[in-house]
DNA sequence: GCATGATCATGC
DNA sequence: GCATGATCATGC
C-alpha cells in the first residue's frame, strides 16, 4: 500500500485509535511468543503493509515520514508521563562527522514523525495494550534550535576523538542513547583508537513526556527563550544572561528588587527567585518548557568562604529493595545520573562561625553540569555495589551513646571510600527506620554527593 | 576542622 | 504522614 499524501497515510493511522494491538495483528505475531519483534514492527508489517528494514531514509519515503510506536504511563501522581526516550536512528560515527545538521543522518529520516502513542500498563498483556493518538509531527522551530545544537554537541565530542565518552546528559533534547545488548556493542571511531559504545538519536524521555502531555491532555509549558533568541544564543548562554546582572547580590536585595518576599526558611524561595529571573514569576520549575524537557533539576548550593560547600548533596532516600534487585545497567541510581541535567543554584557565606539563619547569603552564580559517564560508570557503580553487597549479606550495625542519645553507626561506604559519593542516614527522627533485603533494620539512609567532590565539579575539574 | 549521624521545618 | 532540603551537634 502507498499512501500518496500526509492525510491519507494520517488518517490510516487515526483509524487505529482505539484498536488494541491484538485487534491490528493479523500476521499473528504477538500469539507466537517465538517471535520477538517490537508493538512498533507490528503496526508496520501488520496495520501499514510494509517490510521491516533499517534503511537510512524515512519508514514511509515518499512522504518523508518516520513512524513511531510509543508508549506513555501513568506515574504514581496519576500524571501520565513517556514511559521511554524515544530511539531514533543508530549513529554511524564513522559518517555522521562529516555531515552538517542539514545533511545528518537524524534529519535526513526524523524531521517528520507519524507517533503513535499507546498507554502501557503494569501487568497487562502487550496484545490489550492500546493506541490512544496518532499525529503528525513536526519540531517546533524553538525546539529545533536546541535540537542542533544537541546534535552539534554529539558530532562535537565524536570530532574530539570522545565518542567513548558520550553521554545522555550531555544535550537538552536530542540524546545519543545506548543501544545494543550490553557492553559488547562496541563501534569505532574515527579520532580515536578507543571503541565506543553503540549509540542511537534519542528523544529524551523527559522530551517525549512533554509531548504525550501537548497531545493527548493539551497541557501547556512554559517557555523562557524564543526561537528567534535561540538561533543566536544556546539555551545555556541565555540562562547564563538572565542571571548575570544579579550576581554578587545578597538573596535579600534580589528578593526586593523582584518584589518577592524573602523568607530563609520557606523552600519555595530558591524556585520562586529563580522563576521571577527567569520573566516567569511563580511559574513552577516543572512547568518550565525548556527544564521540563530537558529535565533539569535545581539544586542549591551555599559556599563557605573557601569557596567549599560545607554540606555534602543530598538525594532522595534509598529503596534497598530495589537497590537489591535491580542490575546496574538498569538501575534508578545509574539512570537518574545519566538523564538528568543539574542546574546548581550557587550561593555563598562571606563570614564563617555563625549560624546560617544569622548569615547574609549572596548569590554566585549558575552552572548546568551533567555527571560525566566515566564517573557515573565507575564510582557512583562502585558505591551502589558495594552497598547492595552489605544490605545481602550483612551491615555492620552498632549503637554508640553520644550525650545522652544512643546513635547508630554503620559501615556503608563513607566520604573516604572513592572521593565522589557516601550513603548516610537520612531520617526525620530516631524512629525512622528502613528494612534492609537482608532483614536488618536500619535508619533510612541517603545518597549523597561529597561536599569535596562539588567543590571540585564547581571548579570545572569534573 | 571535619566526618558522621541526627533531626528540624516545610510542603504536598 | 511522609519525603525532602537543610542544618545542626558531637567527638575524634
């Protein structure tokens, strides 16, 4: 079957609407459990008529349309978010160097897209699953200026011999995910004798949720920058701007400047000061089109004098279970890592000795880092390790008196054990206790970056 | 001075 | 009620 035009080929896709996958398998591939094949290949065999391939142009070239599959959840909020990034093409590092964004190989088959959104749910055969929307699209010509200059990034680094290094969190839209079973899929590249990974275009999950929300619940984000700003400055240079004029400022004089209250103690502050900077009073940070799809998360951090941080970074509690059962290449912690974008809200203390609520904090500055992969790879993995050993077999748990409270002391992986992260309690009281894989008990414990290794990141070493 | 453990306060 | 960000307190 040839479709001859957008709206015909659109309209086949929209009649599926509704349709479970078992519904539009008429080849009988989701029954035969032999065959592995993706919900994606299904709809293209079986519902459009063509062969699967791996060419380079688009599923459907005399359109110039790529079709997609996709799939979109329910989080435990009860929003719906992309369940996945979306995996475009592979990256042929050898070739992908000497094209220009015009001429890429992600241009060149993904500038049209026909996705097809299905609702995934735990537990569900993949045959009952749905398909909720079917559109047509196209980029956005402001996200389209990000996504080069993502792609410049990725081309970039495969320029300066790093595609080794390359990492997810490295762009704001456009990623270049792994792909292939394990660490065996390896490439080379061409400047340099190291194999990399093999790695794919992706549309990262955070962008992905940006558009299941757009089109299936018409929820809005919003932006900061214009497309017009964003052909002559990168996202990163306009943030960097908008900031600027205030650095060196105490948190006080911003807040008055901005007409916003200055409270030390509300944790709305940081966000509100940030979104009134930003042109966008009291817009969440969530809702901010580009940190949302992008997803980068704030975090702040208040400098002593020695320009150190005297706290190390906290992270969300740990779930030992999970810790326990997950493998690495498929863990939260190593995930988290790898696709989420930090940007440090930096504040400092000019005066040392005194309690926080009696000291001026002035504001630094901003810094968007990523973990690199090597540091992701090796001593975030050595700490996650080495903790998932204890909590199976055993965690040596004592009970110190300190005054007149009796603390509990541990043998997790403490500041010392590689420069980079420890796990430490982190509870509300004496009672709040966490069950360990192994059957202990023990206080909730937390992820934690070493204040000594933020220092470092905020020094450009890392 | 710093590492480590404890716990407060806010906000959902 | 709980998670999280933030900060405090002790003792080596």
């Amino acid at each position: 079957m040839i479709y001859n035009t957008e709206e015909e080929l659109l309209e086949k896709a929209r009649a599926a609407e509704g349709s479970t996958f078992g519904d539009l398998d008429k080849k009988g591939r989701l029954s035969n459990s032999r065959s592995k094949g993706g919900l994606g290949q299904i709809i293209e065999e079986s519902y459009f008529g063509y062969k699967v391939n791996s060419n380079a142009e688009p599923d459907f070239k005399e359109l110039g349309i790529e079709l997609k599959v996709t799939p979109f959840k329910k989080n435990t909020k009860g929003k719906i978010t992309a369940k996945e990034r979306l995996v475009l093409n592979i990256i042929n590092y050898m070739k992908e160097v000497d094209y220009t964004f015009d001429t890429s190989s992600f241009w060149n088959k993904n500038s049209k897209l026909l996705l097809m959104f299905y609702q995934w749910l735990p537990g569900v055969d993949r045959s009952d699953f749905k398909v909720t929307k079917s559109i047509l699209f196209t980029f956005p010509e402001s996200d389209l200026q990000i996504i080069k200059k993502d792609w410049e990034t990725i081309v970039n680094k495969v320029r300066d011999g790093k595609a080794h290094e390359l990492s997810e969190g490295d762009t704001n839209y456009l990623g270049a995910c792994t792909k292939g079973a394990n660490k065996s899929s390896l490439r080379e590249q061409p400047f340099s004798e190291e194999l990399a990974m093999q790695r794919a275009f992706s549309l990262k999950q955070s962008y992905m949720t940006s558009l299941v929300r757009k089109f299936i619940k018409n929820e809005e984000l919003v932006s900061i920058a214009k497309s017009e700003e964003l052909i002559k400055k990168s996202f990163e240079e306009i943030l960097y701007d908008r900031f600027n004029p205030y650095i060196g400022l105490t948190v006080r004089e911003i807040a008055q400047k901005q007409g916003i209250e200055y409270n030390q103690k509300a944790k709305s502050f940081i966000p509100l000061m940030i979104s009134s900077l930003l042109g966008i009073k009291g817009t969440k940070l969530n809702d901010i089109e580009e940190f949302s799809k992008a997803n980068i998360q704030f975090k702040t951090i208040r400098l002593e004098p020695n320009n150190r941080p005297r706290e190390s970074m906290s992270f969300k509690n740990i779930n030992f279970n999970q810790w326990f059962t997950e493998s690495w290449e498929e863990s939260e912690i190593r995930e988290t890592f790898m696709s989420t974008k930090f940007l440090f809200v930096i504040f400092k203390y000019k005066e040392t000795g005194k309690q926080n609520s009696e000291r001026e904090l002035y504001f630094e500055g901003l810094k968007l880092w990523n973990m690199p992969m090597r540091t992701i790879d090796k001593e975030v993995k050595e700490v996650w390790q080495e903790t998932k050993r204890l909590v199976g077999e055993e965690v040596k748990i004592e009970y110190k008196k300190r005054g007149n409270t009796l603390i509990e002391t541990n043998n997790f992986p403490k500041k010392d054990f590689n420069g980079v992260a420890h796990i430490r309690p982190k509870g509300r009281n004496g009672k709040d206790k966490v069950n360990l894989p192994n059957g202990q008990i023990v206080t909730k414990q937390c992820f934690w970056l070493n204040n000594n290794y933020i220092a470092e990141v905020l020094d450009g070493n890392k």
